[in-house]
C-alpha cells in the first residue's frame, strides 16, 4: 500500500499504519480544510477476513471529519459485481454491514464495470476496487465520481476518484405549501419519483432520486406554476 500528494498543495500526516489499512490526515494549504484517507488491500485467505473488517472500522475517523476509503478490497459488496459463478455471499454480508454501520457510500462510477480479471480464455471479472465516502467528505466535495483508466501491465483497472467543484454555501430549497394545491401536484411527484433510476447503494439511490425530485420540482415552480409573491399581489 502506498499513498502519495503533492507537498505544494497538502500537508500530510501518517496517522494509521496496520496490517490491511493505512491512513493519512491531510490539510489543505489553500484553505486549512482537513480529511482523511485510507488506502486499504484486503486479504485472499478467507480465515483473515474478519481482522480486516474489523481494522477498517478502527481506521474510522471522528465524526464530522471527511473521510475517503480507497483499494483493493478482494471483496464483493453485491452480486453485480462478479460477472460469472457463485459470489461469495460472506463478502456482500460483511461489505453491507461496514456500509451500513460506518454511514459509507460508494460514488457514482463510470467506464468499466469491473476492475480485476482472472486472464483466461474465459475470463473471470470482477469489481474488487472502489471508492467509499462518509457523508462529510461528500458534503465537501458533492460532485465526487470514480472513473476508471486504461490498463496497463497489470490484472487491476486503476479507478480515480475526482472530486468536482466544491459547494460551501449551497442554495437553499423551500417546499411552498401553496404548491400542493395544484390538482395533479401529487402525480407529479411521483412521476418525478420514479422517472430517475440511478444505480448504486440504497443510500446513494435515496440521495440522487432526492435530488432530481427537488430538481424537477424547481423547475416545475419556475416554469409552470410561476411566482408566489406575483400571486400574492392583490389585483388592480
């Protein structure tokens, strides 16, 4: 495992070194924001599973502090990503879980679908590298995506993970209550609803079908139902 930065952009500090994990603090120059990474490469043999879970969980920053888990997890965290055979349904149980229990999600990805492959005739695929967030580093940088990059030399696709353009005062979103006494406002939800299908974890589905409802329902507002305060106005 290995983790490098530019010393003319960030300041790092060694905070984690075990067996499966190391960690790095890092400060931004720029504007003193600090966050936390860690690199991760997980074990083949099944008997040391459980040690590496449980030292990502320790790995766990203190709440409000920004968070990227990154690597080679030599896990599965659902059926998708194995392309043929049985997956190892110990895996996905043991990925949900570190999901769920330490709030993670898993960005958007786009290019390849898998990340590791056997190189047979008939060759195996399977998504073994990711990238997971907390919710504070997503806050940080919201438009966060992992893409993946030509292979070269090796039976891994590397991913990179970019970060966007950071929002520090996002515009705020006011329900008008006036809005529901539209006759069809109801269906219009839940077309909105069900019209965005993005993939991932059930809490990074919720958060984008969230999104592209409040989206929607901006638009909607601008467009056909118009001004509040023009409506308020009293006739003349």
């Amino acid at each position: 495992m290995i983790i490098g930065w530019s010393s003319n952009l960030l300041e790092g500090q060694l905070i984690h070194l075990g067996r499966f994990c190391l960690s790095a603090k890092f400060t931004s120059k720029s504007n003193n924001t600090s966050w936390v990474c860690t690199s991760v490469y997980g074990p083949n043999d099944r008997h040391l599973k459980h040690d590496f879970w449980t030292e990502i969980r320790h790995c766990c920053p203190d709440n409000g502090t920004p968070w990227v888990l990154c690597g080679d997890f030599n896990s599965i965290f659902n059926h998708k990503d194995k392309s043929t055979g049985t997956p190892n349904l110990d895996d996905i149980r043991q990925a949900q879980l570190l999901l769920s229990d330490l709030h993670l999600i898993e960005p958007p990805s786009f290019g390849k679908r898998f990340t590791w492959t056997n190189g047979q005739s008939n060759p195996l695929w399977i998504k073994l590298d990711r990238f997971l967030l907390n919710q504070e580093w997503i806050s940080l940088f919201p438009k966060a995506t992992q893409n993946t990059l030509p292979r070269l030399g090796s039976d891994h696709v590397p991913i990179r993970l970019e970060s966007g353009m950071h929002l520090s005062v996002p515009r705020p979103f006011h329900f008008e209550r006036s809005w529901c006494s539209v006759e069809n406002f109801t269906d219009l939800i839940k077309n909105w609803w069900t019209g965005s299908q993005p993939q991932g974890c059930g809490a990074f589905v919720l958060a984008k079908k969230i999104s592209y409802t409040r989206n929607q329902l901006r638009l909607w507002a601008k467009t056909d139902f118009g001004s509040i305060k023009l409506k308020k106005l009293p006739f003349t």
